[in-house]
C-alpha cells in the first residue's frame, strides 16, 4: 500500500490541472509560452502520474482496469472483475 501522502499529493496535482487547464488551452492557443512559465509547476498534466485505485501503486499500472498488476491478477483470481479469466491452454 502507498503512503497516504503520496496519493493525496496526486489528488492535489489533479485538483491544480484541473483548475489551471481553460488557462493553459487559451495561452497555448495564443502562442504566450512566457505566461505559461508564469504558471505553478504542478498546473502541466504531464506531472500526474496514473496511480492503482485499489492500492495506490505508482508502478506496473494497467490503465484499463486502473490498477496495479498486483492488484489486478488478486481481483481477477478471486472472480471479482468481470469477464477475466485464468488463460489455460
């Protein structure tokens, strides 16, 4: 399991995209890349990072489902995630 800072820091990040982002579409539209300097760090969606749902890890992501390969194949043995199935052949 991730530190709960480190997802509520993700949740800050979105909250600061999503706040700045009709401003960034009117800058970028307009060529002003000075104003978009001007702008906080964490206002560029490249800064987010996809993190698991179920468990908050940053890495081995399966952005289908939005969860960790950990996670995904716990779910998916269990029958908890619908239409997947244990290949065998």
């Amino acid at each position: 399991m991730a530190k709960t800072c480190w997802i509520e820091r993700e949740k800050r990040k979105a909250a600061t995209v999503a706040k700045y982002a009709d401003l960034r579409a009117k800058m970028k539209k307009e060529g002003d890349y000075i104003g978009l300097s001007l702008l906080p760090r964490n206002a560029c969606p490249a800064r987010l990072s996809k993190r698991c749902q179920h468990t908050g890890r940053k890495r081995a992501y399966i952005g289908r489902f939005k969860l960790s390969r950990i996670s995904f194949r716990e779910l998916a043995l269990n029958g908890l995630i619908p239409g997947v199935t244990k290949s065998s052949w």
